[in-house]
C-alpha cells in the first residue's frame, strides 16, 4: 500500500495522538544483542566444498566456545580384540562391528561378471555399478565413525586418564581374523584417540614372529 509523505505524517500523529506514546518500540544496537554476540562466538573460519560418491557437501569449520572439562578422577585401561573390539579395565566391552551390505557384496559380483564377460571395467554398465558401489561403501563409511565417534564421546567423558597400547590394528586384516577386523571400527576410535589433548598412556606394539622357538631354561 502506497502513502505520501503527508499522508504518513498524518497517520503516525494520529496513532501518537490516540496512544499516548511513540506507536513503535526503540532499541539498542542490535550489535551487541545476545543472539549477535553467541553467533559472532560461532563465526565460520573455513569453507570448502567437496564431491564425494553420494554428491557434493560443503565442509564448514566454525569457531564455538570451548565447554569447560569437568575431571572425572577415574582411570581406564583399553585392549583391544576380535571377539570383542574393546574391552575395558573395569569391565566394560564395546563391540564396534559393521559388516559389508548385502548391496554391497551384490555390485561386486555383478561387477566382476561383467569383467569376465566383457573383458573390459571401463563399460557405462560398469561405471554406473561402480559409482553405486562406491555410495554404499560411503555409507558404511559413515556408520562405522558414527560407532567410534559415540564410543570415544562416552571414553572421554568418563576418564581422566586412558591407557592403550598401540596395537598394529592394520596388520591384523591380512592374518587369521582379518574379515572381523577390516569391518570393525577399532581403526578410528585409536586414530580418534591418538588426538586427543588428554593424559593418554601409549605401549608400542611391535610384530611377533608366527612361529616363537623358546630356549630351554
């Protein structure tokens, strides 16, 4: 709805007039509102976009205010295993398994018969296979950093001090085991725990022969 100038003038002496007051409310800079200062506290420092299988994400790095660490005075040794994954010093097991789709193992096969068949990877059937397979093990991704991402959450806010020994986790996927450890996310929880600002206690794990011959005593 259009006005003239007179018209608004006449309006607003007139609301003066019928309220007794200025028909609107004054307030500060919005500058310093508590809703500007907490986002100002949560400013984006970083950006960048990604393309991934699944599509194309932007990655955003945002300062946030640190919460305070509240110290727990308690103290946890962590082993890690095949049957289960993590076990606790005071008892407590974490089994952080996610095992391979059914879709999955399904565009593998396909994949590969089409590789017998035709000879060749590079065929569009076999793109479009090979661009579903890579979504789903996107997917599997996420699932298992999900897993370790609760896992080290729960670690971390009930220990003060964590102490693990630095096992070869890589290595066990081409031994006996290897299946249970290669769907396993005891990978990332160590790697998510080696970056922790924390007290952490590390033991190097080092290679043991497959077969040991011990001296007589």
């Amino acid at each position: 709805m259009g006005l003239t100038l007179s018209a608004a003038i006449s309006v607003f002496l007139t609301k003066v007039a019928n309220e007794r007051r200025i028909p609107f409310e004054i307030t500060a800079d919005p500058f310093y509102s508590d809703e500007h200062i907490a986002m100002m506290e949560k400013r984006i420092c970083n950006a960048k976009m990604v393309r991934k299988a699944s599509g194309l994400y932007f990655y955003i790095t945002c300062y946030v205010s640190k919460k305070e660490y509240i110290p727990t005075d308690k103290e946890v040794g962590i082993d890690f295993g095949i049957e289960h994954n993590l076990t606790l010093s005071d008892g407590n097991i974490f089994d952080v398994s996610v095992k391979e789709s059914k879709m999955i193992k399904h565009l593998s096969k396909k994949i590969n018969r089409s590789w017998i068949r035709n000879g060749r990877t590079n065929s569009n059937n076999n793109l479009k296979l090979a661009a579903l397979l890579k979504k789903e093990y996107e997917h599997l991704y996420h699932q298992r950093k999900d897993k370790a991402n609760n896992i080290v959450h729960d670690i971390l806010n009930d220990y003060d001090f964590i102490a693990i020994q630095d096992e070869m986790i890589h290595n066990w996927q081409s031994g006996l085991f290897g299946k249970q450890a290669q769907n396993s996310a005891m990978g990332l929880i160590k790697a998510k725990l080696k970056t922790v600002q924390r007290p952490l206690s590390w033991t190097e794990a080092f290679p043991v022969p497959r077969y040991v011959r011990y001296a007589d005593v």
